[in-house]
C-alpha cells in the first residue's frame, strides 16, 4: 500500500526529531504548563486554552509525539528515535 505524501521529509523529520529531543520535551512541558497557566488566569471560555495544555504536557512527561504519526512516524518517542536513527544510517 502506498501513503500520499503531504510534506516535505526534508523539513518536517528535523522538527520532528528537535520534538522527540531532550530539549524538545523540556520545551513541550513548558509550553503546556504555560497554556494551563494562561487559560487558568484569564478564566471563562479560557479554560479550553488549559485543557488544549494538557496535550503537549503529557506528551512531554511522557515522552510521545502527537504529530509525529502525521508524518508515518511511530507515537512513541523512544521508537521515533531508534527510527530516526535507522534512517539516517542507510
């Protein structure tokens, strides 16, 4: 079976590894912690911002990448990484 191809591998898989990164993950905790705080502050119709925080807060905590499938990567940050690795070997 053959998968359309809607981006550029050449932009996206560098993203993608900076994501599924150390410093990647520290960046997804701290993005998410600031969503919550955000929409906690402000309130109202803001709480969704919070809740919209939770998504990058986990994904940090627990090492997965969301966009990562969208892209024919694996979920998990440990087997995006052994499969970036792969790749780049051949």
């Amino acid at each position: 079976m053959r998968r359309l191809v809607l981006y550029a591998p050449e932009v996206a898989v560098p993203v993608l590894r900076f994501f599924n990164s150390p410093a990647g993950r520290f960046a997804r905790v701290v993005l998410g912690l600031a969503l919550i705080a955000v929409g906690a502050w402000l309130g109202g119709w803001w709480w969704l911002l919070a809740l919209l925080g939770l998504l990058p807060l986990a994904a940090g905590i627990f090492d997965f990448c969301t966009l990562a499938p969208l892209f024919g990567m694996p979920l998990s940050g440990r087997r995006f990484q052994e499969a970036s690795r792969s790749s780049t070997r051949r």
